[in-house]
C-alpha cells in the first residue's frame, strides 16, 4: 500500500515531487517525510464467533451457618363453633334385687332358692352376690358345707365357680356368720337366666352336721348385667 502512494506521488509531476527532493520522474524519494505517508482505514470488525459448549457444574459449596431463630408467629384465627351435637342416651343398669325377710333354710344339700334375670346382651357379663347369714352346727367332730351359685343349673366356668365354705369342728358350736358371696361370671348368652343359690356338702367331708341359711336375719340376692 505504501508502495502505490509513493508511485502516484511521483506520476503527478516532477513539481510536487521536488519538495519532497525528488527532480525527476521514476527516481526514488529521499527524505521523505514521515507525516506523509498515509495509512489505510480500519477493517470492519469481524463475525461473532460460535457460542461455546456449556461448561460442567461446579462442586457443592460449603455448608453455611445456621440461621437465626425466627421470631413466634401470631396466634391464627379462632374457628367456627361447631354444630351441637344430639343428646346423649343414658345407659340403663340392668340390676335386679331379691329380698328374703325370714328366710331360716335349714337343708344340708339343695336348692335354697332360684330366681329369674333377663341379661341383655352376649358381651357383658353377671355379678351375683349373696348377702346374708350362713352356719353350720357339727354333730360329732368336724362338718363342712359349700354354698354356691349356678347358671341355668351349671356353675360358672368364666373364670371360676362362685362359691363359700364353712368348715367346724367343735361339737355343739351353733354360730351364724354373715358370709357374703359375691362374683363375675362371664360367658353367659343374652336371654333368660336361672339363677340359683345352693348347698352341698365339701369335697372331702362328709353329710355330717346341721347347715343353717339365713337364720332369723334379713337376706339378699344382688344380680346386675356389668
């Protein structure tokens, strides 16, 4: 490019050229001076290059500190009053109470007396209680009586028979005792029930003896559906 200028510079006439101490064409310049040796524009700039393929994802910072504790929020609003139920059904206690005023049984073995309760339901279970006098008068040495509950002429096997005993051995002893007997028995179906108090000799005595019940005393049979 520099070239070109400097050979149109000494085309243009001997004239021009003389100032800058050139006298004659197709000469080379000397002394040329250096202001007047033109420079060529800026290029355009050049294309965008491509966009770069994403780099890879750093590793996991470090763990900051925690925070501080914030402060308590306000209580929320207050809800709706709910709707009013329907009134309750009070549980009816299915209980039965047998009253003998001057009941003075004296048998040895047997029935003493039986009365009739309606149990309600399959899950629930009966609670006997005798309440009143027992006594038992030896004849010679020793004598021994059980008295007992049963459940439509059967003991109660849940959990266990409901039972007492009085056992004497001084002869011509005539004491009467309040000797309560009293328990649960489950396993009993809904229905009718008879129950039963009794008495019988113990297990490993024999008849001997005079057994009083309800001697010259008020007595009871409590049965309630639990």
């Amino acid at each position: 490019m520099k070239n070109r200028l400097l050979w149109l510079l000494i085309i243009s006439g001997g004239t021009f050229l003389q100032g800058f101490g050139v006298t004659e064409p197709g000469l080379e310049v000397q002394n040329a001076p250096k202001e007047c040796m033109m420079m060529g524009r800026d290029g355009r700039d050049g294309r965008d290059g491509i966009v770069g393929s994403p780099g890879r994802d750093g590793s996991n910072g470090a763990k900051g500190d925690s925070g501080e504790k914030g402060e308590k929020g306000s209580n929320g609003l207050t809800g709706e009053a709910g709707e009013k139920g329907e009134p309750g059904v009070c549980a009816s206690r299915n209980i039965k109470q047998f009253v003998y005023t001057n009941l003075n049984e004296g048998k040895d073995v047997g029935l003493i007396m039986k009365e009739q309760f309606t149990k309600i339901s399959n899950d629930s279970s009966l609670r006997v209680l005798w309440s009143g006098s027992l006594g038992l008068v030896p004849e010679y040495r020793t004598a021994c009586r059980r008295w007992y509950f049963t459940f439509n002429q059967k003991e109660c096997t849940d959990p266990a028979p409901i039972d007492t005993q009085l056992y004497e051995n001084i002869h011509g002893d005539n004491s009467h005792r309040p000797s309560p007997v009293e328990g649960l028995c489950f396993g009993i179906p809904e229905g009718d029930v008879a129950i039963a108090f009794n008495i019988n000799r113990c297990g490993n005595h024999d008849l001997s003896g005079n057994a009083f019940t309800g001697y010259d005393s008020v007595s009871r049979i409590i049965i309630e559906e639990i």
